[in-house]
C-alpha cells in the first residue's frame, strides 16, 4: 500500500508542477499587460514645433485653440498665451440675406473673467496639433493682436 500511495504521488508530480508553472506564467503575464497599459495610458505626443513656437490644437471636442507651446509632460500639453476660435452666426439682414457664420480669433485671458494665463490639456483630448507659420494668417492676427495689447 505504501508503494502505491509513492506511484500516485510520482504520476501526480508532473501534473503538479506544470499547475504551478501556469500559474507563475499567468501571473507574470498579468503583471506585464498591466505595465504596458499604465506606460501607455497617455500615447506619446510629439510637438510640431519647438517650445516657444505658435502652434494649433484641436482638442476631441471640436473645439481649437492657438498658443505658444510651453510644454509637454507626461499627461499635459501646456500653452501660454492661448486664443481660441470663436464661432457665431450673424442674424440675416433685413435685406433678406441668409445668417452668416462667422469665426474669429478670441484671446482667451481678455474674455474671461478669471483671467487665466496659461492652458494645460490633457493629451487624450488632443485630436492633433499643427505648427502655425508666422506668415499665415492666424500667426498676423494673433501678433497684430499682442502688440495692441503692449501699448
């Protein structure tokens, strides 16, 4: 009877050690899904331009925004000097002409009350972002703009 019990015990040992083996595999395949998830919770995102530079943002809203981008870190995308697109519609005239929408350039500090200085967003809301050329229209515009407000 002793003999027997040690034969099962033998034929049973592989079946026991590769339950265990799976088990480790299991465990160290969880640990590292859950690592490549935390390092890619946020995707990398390169900037168009260096910081400093005029650049545009669309966020997964729809909306967009124009600023200097101050920096990049790990969950944010930071800008100074931030304008936003604002969208209206003109009423039609009284001449029977149909409502127009119009969009123009809006610096977000002067039209709110909080007067907020800088911009932090965060990098899932971003859609894309653009450099902005000095010469192209928005680049006028917004420099047109700051040297009003310099004086």
């Amino acid at each position: 009877m002793g003999n027997e019990h040690a034969g099962r015990h033998e034929r049973n040992a592989p079946l026991a050690s590769a339950a265990v083996a799976l088990g480790v595999l299991l465990i160290a395949a969880a640990q590292l899904w859950q690592a490549a998830g935390q390092k890619t919770r946020y995707a990398r995102i390169e900037p168009p331009g260096p910081i400093g530079s005029l650049v545009s943002v669309q966020l997964t809203n729809g909306l967009v925004f124009y600023g200097t981008l101050a920096d990049i870190g790990k969950n944010t995308v930071q800008f100074d000097r931030v304008y936003e697109v604002d969208v209206f519609t003109q009423p039609a005239s009284r001449t029977g002409q149909p409502p127009v929408q119009t969009s123009r350039l809006v610096r977000r500090h002067a039209g709110d009350w909080h007067g907020p200085g800088a911009m932090a967003i965060p990098i899932p809301q971003i859609l894309f972002m653009e450099a902005v050329p000095s010469d192209s229209q928005a680049a006028k515009l917004i420099r047109a703009d700051e040297d009003s407000a310099d004086q």
